[in-house]
C-alpha cells in the first residue's frame, strides 16, 4: 500500500481572487440583513491566500461561512485556518 505523500507547499500570496466563483447574496443574523459576499471555489485555494469575512468557501463535501470579522489563512499544507475577532 503507497502511503501518501503530504509534504508544505509554497506561499502563494495573499491575494484569492483566483479562487474566488464570483458572489453569492447571504443572510446574517448578526446584521439582520443580506450581503454580499464573494464565493470561493474551496481547490483553486493556494498556500497563503488569506480572506476576510464575510465570504463563503465551497467545496465537494461541505461550505464554510467566514462571518463578519473573521479571517482564513490557507497554510502550508493547505488547511484552512479561521480566526475570530
């Protein structure tokens, strides 16, 4: 059996926009009203892209919803790390 070889990629940058789908209108309870947040295609994420919420990240098996305040940082091995405020 190959086990799988998971090694850090490069930084790309902090800029997404290669990842980002287009936008997407959301409701947020916070605000008590829609806004309109970019949506990103979750793959086309590279090492260091960093967003600020609102947004959305789309993927195969599940949607993430960076809220109003929040940060995701991609890191080296692709994880997506949010933080709060």
């Amino acid at each position: 059996m190959h086990k799988a070889d998971i090694g850090p990629t490069a930084d790309a940058g902090p800029n997404p926009s290669a990842a980002e789908l287009g936008r997407r209108d959301v409701w947020l309870r916070e605000i008590a009203a829609f806004v309109s947040c970019p949506l990103y295609d979750r793959e086309k994420l590279l090492a260091g892209n960093h967003i600020v919420g609102p947004a959305i990240v789309k993927q195969m098996d599940a949607t993430t919803l960076i809220v109003p305040g929040a940060t995701a940082t991609v890191d080296p091995y692709l994880n997506l790390l949010l933080e709060l405020p």
